[in-house]
C-alpha cells in the first residue's frame, strides 16, 4: 500500500505538470493507451468492489499528487504522473506564475477496464493573493502497472481571477 501511495505521489505531481492550461486555448487530446488491470488485495483479479474501486483511489491519489509537486515547483516529480505524450507538453513556466495550485471536487464521470475520466475544480493562486478557479478533464490509463494522466482539458472558468 506504501509503495501505491509513493507511485501515485510521484504520478499525481507530473499530471499536475502537464495537465496545466493557459485557458482558453485547450490541450490537444492524446491517445489513451491500453490500461494493464490493476490486481485488488488477495489477488482475486480485478472486480467491480476489488480492482475498479482500487484504480479509482489510486487515479484520484495520482491527480492530488500531481498538484501538490505543483504548488511545491517541483518539476521533475509532477512530470512522472503524464504519459510520455504528456510529457513532452509540459511547460512549468506556466505553474511557475502561482502561488498555489489546488484540485478539487474530483468526480468520476466515466469508467471502463482501461481508462477512469474525471471532471475537478482547480484553484489557481497567485503571488498577489488573487485566486481563479476552473473546472478541467482528466483522463487516467493504466501503464507500466500503475496510473498515469494521458490526458487533460480546461473545461470552464467556475470563478473569473479576483
């Protein structure tokens, strides 16, 4: 379970880093690999209550991780929860303008053996206090046996930077 949690640190802090947008131009959508099923405890394989449940945990840990690498500048840790796709859009100069940079409110709104999709809120805080929220897309596959951000979308500012 610590080794999870680790894995899914280090791959939340690169999807943050890549997942970054410079609303309202939109990212351009990356093929989503073919997921490797993640095994539930025992295991028993993967199931509805065992495996589908456990990616779900491990996709949202990844996503948070990822905006915690973030809000800490560190590049290289928030770079490991994107895809090599993703990667390569990555740009930290654009998180590199904030204070603080938050997600929230992740709701799962599609999931199939190979890819979890989730719609969150995402705080942007700047040096001078002012804050911007928006909602955003992610897009989680499995790879290499553990979760990684193959795509996300600026969807809609929820709250104009004041």
């Amino acid at each position: 379970m610590v080794a999870l949690v680790g894995v899914g640190v280090v791959a939340g802090i690169a999807g943050f880093l890549l997942g970054r947008e410079r609303p309202p131009v939109s990212e351009q959508r990356v093929a989503s690999p073919v997921a490797t099923p993640v095994p539930t405890p025992g295991g028993q394989g993967r199931g509805v209550r065992g495996g589908l449940v456990n990616q779900e945990q491990q996709a949202r840990a990844l996503i948070q991780n990822l905006y915690q690498a973030l809000s800490a500048k560190d590049w290289a840790a928030a770079a490991t929860a994107y895809t090599p796709a993703m990667q390569a859009q990555f740009d930290p100069s654009f998180f590199a303008q904030f204070e603080r940079v938050t997600v929230d409110d992740l709701r799962l709104v599609e999931q199939t053996p190979d890819r979890l999709e989730f719609i969150g809120r995402n705080t942007y805080v700047y040096p001078n206090g002012d804050t911007q929220e928006e909602e955003r897309s992610y897009t989680v596959v499995w790879s290499g046996g553990g979760p990684l951000i193959a795509d996300s979308r600026f969807l809609r500012v929820t709250k104009p930077r004041r």
